[in-house]
C-alpha cells in the first residue's frame, strides 16, 4: 500500500459495494406500494416521441406508481397509462421531512420542514398542469400532514431585467437593486467567492420580494400547479436551485408554497400557511 497513492487508496476504501448502478438503486420501486408495479422499470421517458393528441387523452384515467431512492428517502410519484407504457406523462418528487429546515426561507422560516413537493415535470407534449392528478393523490397520501412545495421559476432574472433602474431604485434602494439587476443579468457570478456571498446578500431584499410577486403570475406555471391544488404562498426559497440552468433562470430561487392543515380546517381556523420554524 506504501506505493499506492493516497486518491487510489481513498477510492477502494470507499467503493461502495453495490451491485446495482446508481440509477438502478435511484429508480428502486418501492415494495410497500402494493398494487402499483410500473410497467418499466424506469417508468417511461419525458421525452418519448408521441404527441399530444396521443397523450392528452389519457390524464385523467392514468395510474400513479412509486419509485423510492432508499438511499436519500426521496420518493418520485409517476403518472403513466398502460396503453403507453414507453410514455411518462408527468412526475413530482417527494422529499421526506426535514426537521431544521432544508433552505433559508429568510423572515418565513425554514423551508422544508414537513414532505416537500418539488420537481414537477410532464412529458414535452404536455402542459405542466396535467400533473394535477398527481398533486391531489400525494396530498391524499400526506392527509394530516404540513405538506409544502417549491415550485421553480423560470424566467424570473429575465423578467426582473425589464425593469428600470429607477423602479427598483424607488422600491428597494440603489444597493439592492444593482445587486439584483447584476444577479439578472447574470445569476451564476452569486456563486463566485467572495464576491458572490456579497452579491446575493445586497440584492436579497429586492429579489425576493420580486421572486415572490412573480411566484404569484401566470408565468410561474409549477406555483401555479400547486395553488391550484389548493396550496397558498408562503415565500421564497432563496438560492436553493445551485444548478446552472437555476442560476442563470432564476437567481436560485424557488417559490415556497405551503398547504393548511386538515386539522386546523376542521377546527374553524382561519386557512394560513402551516407555521414555520426560525427565521425571526
């Protein structure tokens, strides 16, 4: 071993010893959802090539199976019809619950306490509101539980460069809205250091106010998703998406969106968001 290296020696260390794949370990079907067993293994694909005259139809008489990351305790509700089995018509992830909170949702609190939908998505020749069927199964499956969802919002740093200066100036201050103009204009340069750690910090004021009134807007079509499930807004989920693709389309910000509990309904109480953790 002395003339090993140290990265070699570190790599057979931690080699997990798993015979199955990473994605095959991902894509496990969950045993506990009897009944529900996926046609493929994979659940069929976004992106097979039928149309939507194929697959509109189909929606509302689809079954919803289960896959299960045991690894991570994810869980992806698939919604699929037999007569297409090659053709995944929509899903949402499921993130288990998270006690301290998974992301900064600032003066709201922790976000990502309770089950947390996130990642909706529906086959290209089908719009992301087809995925509603899948929305009231999990809920059902939640009942009684203080469900949330982030929804992503595409298309946030291009709308906040229409505005003005001046706008944003009367709003925010000349800080923040510089800040905030620099991260549209550019989301990724937030993730350089130091500088990116300031940027983010300035422009925090005036993007998440914006984020949240565009979460609000028909252009936001996954808040739109679940609010029409019955989910109310709660906040912003600020530079929780590090991806690439969400730096550059949103700044990393995800609406935060949450659902009353039954509990609470029943009792009389007015319907509000479920009450989060921290955040002063």
């Amino acid at each position: 071993m002395a003339g090993s290296s140290f990265a070699t020696v570190a790599s057979r260390l931690f080699r997990r010893p798993f015979a199955s794949t990473a994605r095959q370990r991902i894509l496990e079907m969950d045993a506990h959802a009897a009944g529900r067993v996926l046609p493929l293994l994979d659940g069929g694909s976004l992106d097979s090539e039928h149309t939507t005259a194929q697959l509109a139809g189909l929606v509302d008489a689809a079954s919803v199976a289960e896959l299960c990351d045991n690894f991570t305790g994810r869980r992806c509700f698939v919604l699929q019809h037999a007569s297409e089995p090659a053709a995944r018509l929509a899903h949402i992830w499921l993130l288990p619950k998270f006690p301290s909170g998974r992301f900064d949702g600032g003066a709201a609190g922790s976000v990502g306490v309770g089950p947390t939908l996130i990642g909706a998505r529906t086959h290209a020749a089908l719009p992301l509101a087809a995925a509603a069927p899948l929305v009231s199964h999990m809920l059902r499956e939640l009942r009684g539980e203080a469900v949330e969802a982030l929804a992503e919002l595409p298309g946030l740093s291009s709308w906040i460069a229409t505005h003005t200066a001046a706008d944003l100036d009367g709003k925010f201050g000349v800080a923040a809205a510089d800040a905030a103009m620099v991260m549209a204009l550019d989301g990724v340069s937030i993730t350089a250091f130091p500088t990116g750690l300031r940027l983010r910090t300035t422009a925090r004021p005036a993007w998440e106010a914006l984020a949240a009134e565009y979460a609000e807007s028909a252009a936001a079509a996954e808040a739109s998703l679940y609010r029409a499930a019955g989910a109310q807004s709660v906040g912003v989920a600020y530079v929780a998406d590090t991806s690439e693709e969400g730096l550059r389309g949103s700044g990393g910000a995800l609406g935060w969106l949450a659902w009353a509990q039954p509990e609470r309904e029943e009792a009389g109480a007015s319907v509000e968001a479920p009450a989060r953790r921290g955040g002063g």
